[in-house]
C-alpha cells in the first residue's frame, strides 16, 4: 500500500482525503507574530474566525517545519507518495525533501509546479495511476504530466492586492480607471497575471469549458457549484478569489 501526504495547500474534496486516508501537513498563518498552524479541518474555523484580519491583507504565511513532515512520515506505510506546492511559490518541497532522509521509507517527493486545486488534480491522477502502475512509474508520469495542468485564480477584490502590497497604488489606480480586474494563472510553478478582464464570470466559463478533469475552488462566492473551500494560505496571498484547474483535453492519464 502506497501512503499519500499533501501539504495542506493541496485543495481537494474532503471525501477524497477521508476515502483515501491522503494525510496532511501543515503550513502557518502568521497572525501579530503568532504562527497558527492550518490543518485540512480547521481551514473552515479560520475564515469564521479571522475573516477580518485576512480582508486586511496584514496576514503572513510560513511553511512547515521538518518536524510536521517527520511526524507525518512515521505515521505512513513503507511507501511514501508526497505532493506539495510549487517550490517556485514556497520552501514546502525542499523541507519535505529533507525530512525524507531522516526517514529509511521509500519516500518520493513531488514538487507539482502548482498550488491549490491545480495540485490536487495531480493527487487525483496519481491515485487513479497507482491501481495500474507500481510507485516509481506513478512518479514518473506525475513528472511528466505537471505542466498540462493549467490553475486560474479570478480575482474580485483589487483593495486586497493594495492593501497586501501585492500592487502598487499606481497599478491600483489603473484597474480602477479601466474597471478591470485580473485574472492570474500559475505558468512554470510561478503566480502569473493571465489576463485583465472586464467581465470575470463570462471569462470563467469561456475558460473551464475547454478542460476535461477539473477541480473548483473559492474563498468567495460559488459559480459553478463545485467549489471547495480555499485552503487560507493561498488566500492570504491572493485574497478573495475563485478558480479553478483543469488538464488539457489533449492530453489523456495513461
């Protein structure tokens, strides 16, 4: 039996984590210097409990220490399949990596060149892979298959990327003046702006109609009805947004 471990910005449907028993380790929201650990579960106590404090977009995040990745090791069977998010995004994958040298388990690291549903396609994949294939083709295919994996976030509230400096008061003042509001995708494991859209509901569906395999996600209102709740680490750097991921329809899983 292969283990599955995600790091706890890998979005899927709670009835998948639970079927499956996909193990998960934390990451931190930094509230006044206090390091709030953010668990699959308690993802939905922390938009109740510091709504505010993250509309301020005065939030940090910090990633996992090798302690919760050891922890998590030694509770799994000999075979380890670990996903996490884009090492261009965050220092997850290379404290996951670490860990599994102090660990004598076939562990195999992924960094997915993704974040939020966008890895938790991979995830999905890999799950359906491992009833054919044994552990180490089930890595090389996932490797192979990271970059047809297309990730959009819609963002509807340009006051957070102000008031989290993620823009300038210049590039603020612009949306504001167009009345357009970005759209951002993730390309080579980085959070790209894909485009500027005058109307984020129609450019969704122009978008997901394209993909077969797709997963939604959203920290604000729904729009296809499928979404799952944003893990808060990704939403403390984009605010409120929905999205979704997709694989391309050209591309098949074997």
């Amino acid at each position: 039996m292969v283990d599955i471990v995600i790091d706890v910005t890998v979005d899927l449907p709670r009835r998948i984590i639970e079927k499956y028993g996909i193990k998960v380790v934390p990451l931190y929201v930094i509230k006044d210097g206090d390091k709030i650990p953010i668990f699959y579960n308690s993802k939905y106590e922390f938009y109740k409990k510091f709504r505010e404090e993250w509309l301020s977009g005065k939030l940090k995040t910090s990633q996992p220490t090798l302690e919760d990745f050891l922890e998590v090791y030694k509770s799994c069977e000999e075979e380890i399949l670990v996903f996490t998010v884009s090492s261009e995004l965050s220092g997850t994958y290379n404290v996951a990596l670490n860990a599994s040298k102090f660990i004598k388990k076939k562990i195999y690291v992924i960094d997915t060149r993704n974040a939020s549903v966008g890895s938790g396609i991979l995830v999905l994949i890999a799950k359906k892979l491992l009833e054919k294939y044994k552990i180490d083709e089930v890595v090389e295919r996932i490797n192979s298959m990271r970059e047809r994996i297309d990730t959009y976030a819609f963002v509807e509230n340009i006051n957070y990327l102000l008031n989290s400096g993620r823009i300038n008061l210049l590039k603020y003042s612009f949306l504001r003046l167009v009345n357009k509001k970005p759209i951002l995708n993730i390309r080579d494991g980085r959070l790209e702006l894909f485009k500027l859209s005058s109307d984020l509901i129609k450019d969704f569906y122009d978008l997901e109609k394209k993909y077969k395999l797709k997963l939604y996600a959203s920290n604000t209102r729904k729009v296809s009805g499928k979404e799952i709740l944003m893990n808060p680490i990704i939403s403390t750097h984009i605010g409120p947004v929905f999205g979704f991921a997709g694989l391309r329809q050209n591309n098949t899983l074997v």
